[in-house]
C-alpha cells in the first residue's frame, strides 16, 4: 500500500504552497525508476507536470511529472514490443 507524503509549506510543485493539503505517492516502476503522483487542488498548470484526472473519491486533482510519465510509457512500451517479439517467435517455430 502506498504511504502519502504531505509537501513542506511552499514545496508543491503545483500550487506552490497555495493550498495547505498537497501530497504525493512515489511509486517504483518496471524497471526500478520511481514516480511521483502528485495531489493538489491548484489548478495552475506546471510545465513539466500533466493532469491525470481528479482522484474518485476526494476530486483533488492528480498530476504526474512528465519525464517519469513518459519513461514509464516508454518501458511499457518496450516491454510489449519484447512480449510480442517472442510471441511471434514462438509462433513461427510452431508452423
């Protein structure tokens, strides 16, 4: 279970420190580089930071570093590309 780790006063990265409730989770990913999903009511867009949607049960809005979204994108990626390469492989073998 993720632990939610509450922003020093001014650390947020979105709001920087306009609302008093902001968090975050950082989670480890597939290939062992971590991301952080940050919580915040502020609407004011960071430039490296993309809106993921409002949280189901409270609405504040979740927002993820860019970078490591698009890292863990690019090793999901990769990793389907190596499932279906060896798939494939498998199935050519079978004829």
């Amino acid at each position: 279970m993720s632990n939610f780790i509450k922003f020093g006063k001014g650390e947020c990265p979105i709001c920087h420190g306009a609302e008093k409730r902001c968090n975050y989770v950082e989670s480890t990913n597939e290939s062992g580089g971590t991301t952080k999903l940050i919580f915040c009511k502020g609407t004011t867009n960071a430039p490296t930071y993309i809106f993921r949607g409002n949280a189901p049960q409270t609405g504040i809005g979740m927002w993820a570093y860019l970078p490591d979204l698009e890292a863990w994108k690019d090793s999901k990626n990769n990793k389907v590309s190596q499932e279906k390469y060896w798939q494939e492989k498998r199935n050519r073998e079978k004829r």
